[in-house]
C-alpha cells in the first residue's frame, strides 16, 4: 500500500505559511535547495526544474495534494499546476471546476486518498496546507519537516486540528550548514 507523507517546511514556532498564506519569508539557501534536488526533486515546481535540468520519475512521489489556500499561491503568480510531472489533486469545497486540466478536482479528501492509497505507485506527497493536513490526521503515514530557523508568531499552522495528540516516531533527521533540519518521523503503531 502507498504512503501518504506530509512534506513540508515549518518554522520552529510550527507554522507553515503567514497568515495570508504566503511562504516567502524561508530562507532557499543553496544547501536547502541542494538537498531538495538531490533527495526530493519532484517536490520542485516544474519551472525550477527546468532551470536545474532535473527530469524524470520522482525518487519517492507521483502523487501531489494541495488543499486550497496552498493551490492559490501558485495561481496568484500564474501558474495552474506546478507539478505537471505529478498527479496532482486539488482539494476544495468551492470550486465546482479545476483551474487546469491537469489537476483534479476533489471535495472528498479522505475518500480520495484512501482510494490513492490503494492503487500502485509510488508515494502520495500532501504539499499542504495545515487545514488539509487536519483533515487527512487519519491517514497520514508520514511525515517531512523542513524545520526552518525562523520564528514568526502566527500563520497557517502545520496541522490545524486544534488539540489532538498523535505520537510519532522520528526515523531520520539531517542539519544543513544554513540550520535547516530535515526530520523524517512516521506514526507509532497502535
């Protein structure tokens, strides 16, 4: 059965985005940006890519999730679907069409991601945001943090479920000379 792993970039205040969404304020030092390209390149939108010279498969995911808000930060700067080297899904409750052909649209996700689960393939990657997150708490096998050295006091948070305790298991960790820290963490079993 395929894996769903929330991927993502944190503060060390736990939040994912500013409250508007946005995620500038990370720092892409070049050691961050190596690290991608070398461990995760399908998790670069397909522009950056390109400036890379990275193709092909995906080293861990063929499948992207976006709820919503995350989505719309790519569609404020023009582009329908970052991803176009992945499945990708949109998650939504308002939008009765897809913004782009290439991209699903769902209302239903853990549905959605139940049936993923099921098929072949390689892993299922949740790009965010910390509502979807919330929602798929289920069925999320994994985790990726991109622990960033930053603190910014309020914003979307990583997972947005209010008070919720679930146990993880850290199976990996990595620092990089500009203090981001990759943690890799998976559930405990029951």
């Amino acid at each position: 059965m395929r894996k769903l792993t929330y991927y993502v970039a944190a503060t060390l205040d736990g939040f994912i985005a500013s409250p508007h969404g946005t995620f500038d304020f990370f720092a892409l030092e070049p050691d961050y940006l190596d690290a991608i390209a070398a461990e995760y390149p399908e998790t670069l939108p397909a522009a950056y890519r390109a400036l890379r010279g990275l193709s092909g498969p995906g080293k861990h995911f063929d499948t992207v999730l976006e709820g919503r808000h995350t989505y719309q930060v790519g569609l404020d700067a023009g582009v329908t679907n970052a991803y176009p080297h992945l499945e990708h899904y949109l998650f939504s409750r308002t939008l009765t069409q897809s913004p782009d052909p290439t991209v699903k649209l769902s209302s239903t996700p853990l549905a959605t991601v139940r049936e993923l689960k099921a098929r072949d393939g390689l892993g299922i990657w949740l790009c965010g945001g910390g509502a979807l997150a919330a929602e798929l708490l289920p069925e999320i096998d994994a985790y990726v943090i991109k622990l960033n050295p930053v603190i910014v006091g309020s914003g979307i948070k990583l997972v947005d479920a209010g008070f919720a305790p679930h146990r993880l298991q850290l199976t990996g960790s990595r620092s990089l000379p500009s203090g981001v820290v990759f943690l890799s963490y998976e559930r405990r079993p029951a």
